[in-house]
C-alpha cells in the first residue's frame, strides 16, 4: 500500500511499507518573494513527523524549491541519517544545495527510474524545460502506482511512455488551477484560459486512473497584495472535479487539503479527511482566493525600504534623467521604438504621491518630467523597487508578481492610407525588462540571498 498525504500546495509525504518520500518542501509563511502564504492554513506538529528517506525536488520555482524550508531541514530530526537528496540538473539549484551543504543529490533525468527498498521512482518529464528541468514523479511499491503531475507540462508522447511503463496508474495528484501571476501586471488576459484548462482534463482521460485527486496549488497573496486574490486563480479544485466528472464519469475523484490521507491498495483508494498524525488543515480560507476580476484592485504602494524617500526620488531622478535615455538607445530594441513611433510614459510610485517622466523615442530620445498628450507605451513601478533594480538587488519575481509593476501598450503608426497595429495580446519590449533583464543571474542572485538569510536558521 502506498499513503500520500498533503503537507501544502505541491509537498507530499508519499509513503510505501519501506519508504519515506518528501517532495518539494515549504513549510513556513511567508514564501515566494514574501508575496504569497499558504492556504488553506494548516499546521504541522514537527515532533511527530515521519522520518524521511527520499528528498525529492521537481523544479526550481520558490513554491516547490523553498530556501527557509531547506535550511531548516538540514538542522531539524526530520531527514534520516544517509537520506537520499534527489534534484534536477539545474546549475542553479544544484548551487543552493551545496551552499545549504546538503549531500551530492541524484541528479534526476527523464524517465531514468531508480529503486529504493521496494519503491520504484521514476521522474517525467516537463514539454516546457527551456530554462530549468523539471519532473513530476511517478512512485511504484511492487503493486500500486501513483503520479505526482506537479506542475509538468507534457504530451501525448509522454503519456504513451508512462503507459508503456505502467498501464494501470491508480492515483493522480493532478494540475487544476492554471495560475495567472503576473498577468494583470504585464497587462494580459486576466481570464480562464480554456486551452490549457482542458488540458489538465484530457490528461487525467489519457491516464485514465482510478482516482484523482488535485495537486500543486494551495497559496494566496498575503494581506498587503490581497487584491490579488481575485486575478490570479480563475478555478477551484471543486469545479475542476466537476469538470472532470462530466468529462470521463468513469474516474473517481476527492477534493485534498493539508491533513488529508489518500490510502491506495490493490483493491482500493479512499481518502481520509484530516487523517494525518502530523499535519492539520486549522481553517479553510481558500473563500480568498474567489477569483473576481472586476473587483477593485489597489495602486502600487511605496514598500519602505529603510532608505528615506529623499534619498530614493534623488537616485531615481538622477538615473532616469542622466543615464537611461543613454542605454536606451544603445539597446538592441531602440530601432523598434523608433520604428513604432513609441511615446513612453514612466511612472514611480512613492509615499502618497506619484512622478511622471516622459520619452519620445520618434524625436530627440530625452527623458522629461511630466505628461505628454499621448502615450503608446507605459511602465509603472514602485520607487523602491525602481531603485532596487538600479543596485541590482531586486528580481522580476517580486515586482511583478506582487503586482509593483504594471505596463500596458497600445502600440500603432500610421502612415500614407496604412493603419498597422501591435497586437495588444502579445507582450511589446518594455524599456525596464530591457535595462533589467531577467536572467539566470537575477535568478542565482535571487536565490543566494536567501541562502544569505536562512542558512544559519
């Protein structure tokens, strides 16, 4: 028999007779960027939880692969002595885990199983790897076999493997919420996205288990960014399994909190509410997470910084007005603004006020302090996260998750009898994404310094 049972969002405790397997570990609030807690609440009784054998990693985001948790399982009782560390090939990741001074992990790789005592554990493969690896995990004792989807993105050819190595799949921890962070930022489609929404059902069809049950999304934004709620979790896993039941009636399927059991034998599966001896769901809050679009959203905020605003709007101006037009046009994208005819507004959000500057990439490329009478390009952003950019001491994952950034474009020219439009659902080049760019080096830094933070917790 194997037991699976919900610690938060994506961590399981998966357990054969033999085996003890963690996976992606976040125990503590607040996680990703401090934007986020988990949700429902839940709490855990560290005295009493099991022994754990197998660490196993999926990917790299902060809600599967969560420093503070990390360091504190290199001090805690939880992992047995000789546990086996078990990661993706991410240089990244593979760095944290040294600098956290955890052992040299099994790197995982697709579909190379591995046995451990009686349990087979096989990683799948994500379609999406362009960035970082990542796995979702199918564990099998001999007589049973579940699927940890986690949050892989996979084919038809995927599933026809799976199917190759176990024709008869008994439990899914399925993909059901297509998250929408950083839409209402970037200004895209705050919507359902049918598309990949259907996926997640036809890939349970395609499995075609014995029962199901919904994985890898259990967070909300904390107070501050609460608004956010309402724009990012168009689904919930009861509509989800209404969907799926009207899809294929043939499969059985449970809601699943943090607390919850799912037992899996040969002859059965059955899920035990608040079953665990370990953790505990203390209230379900997940009404937050009503997801309501046109509900009232909140402005960007000044987050103080420990530096006075002075001191903040003079750094801020002195680049804007002295520097940025400069490496604007020796970037790469400085034709396409010119070509576009682009008029860009910047706006900084400080304590109870906000400053404008302007740019018209189709004349003299000068920075001024104040509106023009049209804008096909805009950028909004906290100061402090402005100035933070500048020292290079921030990532794109707080800004534009906690929604401190915001851009919006309605980008067209016009000329001699021809109307040519940008569309408005793709992403135009943004001047700060440009100046700042996201990369594996904002990412390790991102990382390293939480390193800094926690590894001595």
């Amino acid at each position: 028999m194997i037991r699976t049972t919900l610690i938060s969002h994506a961590c399981l405790l998966i357990q054969t007779t033999d085996v003890t397997i963690l996976t992606d570990p976040v125990f503590f609030d607040p996680l990703w960027e401090e934007v986020n807690v988990l949700c429902p609440q839940r709490s855990i009784d560290f005295d009493k939880f099991p022994k754990v054998d197998v660490l196993y990693i999926s990917h790299r985001h902060q809600d599967h692969f969560d420093v503070r948790t990390l360091a504190y399982l290199k001090t805690a009782s939880i992992l047995k002595d000789g546990f086996i560390l078990v990661a993706p090939n991410d240089p990244i990741l593979l760095e944290v885990l040294k600098e956290l001074e955890y052992p040299e992990p099994r790197v995982s790789e697709d579909f190379e199983s591995f046995r451990i005592k009686n349990a087979v554990l096989t990683p799948t493969p994500s379609l999406i790897q362009a960035n970082f690896p990542e796995h979702g995990l199918l564990v099998h004792d001999g007589e049973t076999t579940i699927w940890n989807e986690v949050d892989t993105i996979v084919s038809p050819e995927i599933i026809q493997y799976l199917k190759q190595l176990y024709p008869k799949v008994d439990l899914v921890h399925s993909r059901f919420l297509p998250l929408l962070e950083g839409n209402f930022s970037f200004h895209q489609a705050v919507e359902l996205p049918f598309d990949e929404y259907s996926s997640f059902i036809k890939v349970v069809d395609a499995i075609s288990p014995r029962f199901v049950v919904p994985g890898s999304a259990g967070f909300k934004y904390k107070e501050e960014f609460a608004f956010l709620n309402q724009q990012s979790f168009p689904t919930t896993q009861e509509q989800f399994l209404g969907d799926l039941k009207a899809f294929n009636p043939n499969i059985e399927s449970s809601s699943f909190i943090p607390g919850d059991v799912v037992e899996v034998s040969p002859e059965n599966v059955q899920v035990l509410s608040q079953a665990s001896g370990f953790v505990k769901t203390i209230e379900d809050d997940s009404q937050d997470i009503e997801f309501k679009p046109v509900s009232k959203v909140a402005p960007i905020a000044f987050i103080e910084n420990g530096k006075s605003p002075e001191e903040e709007w003079k750094h801020a101006a002195d680049f804007i007005e002295n520097q940025m037009a400069d490496r604007l046009q020796q970037n790469k994208m400085m034709e396409v603004w010119k070509g576009w005819k682009i008029v860009y507004q910047l706006e900084l959000f400080g304590p109870g006020e906000s400053k404008i500057w302007t740019l018209d990439f189709g004349g003299a490329v000068k920075f001024n302090l104040g509106r023009m009478d049209k804008i096909n390009l805009y950028e909004g952003i906290g100061l402090a996260e402005f100035n933070q950019f500048i020292r290079g001491e921030t990532s794109w994952d707080f800004a534009g998750v906690a929604a401190q950034y915001r851009t919006f474009h309605n980008v067209y020219r016009i000329e001699q009898g021809r109307f040519e439009m940008f569309p408005q659902k793709n992403k135009f080049p943004q001047p700060l994404a440009e100046l700042f760019p996201d990369g594996p080096e904002m990412d390790r830094q991102k990382f390293m310094k939480d390193v800094r933070k926690w590894k001595n917790y």
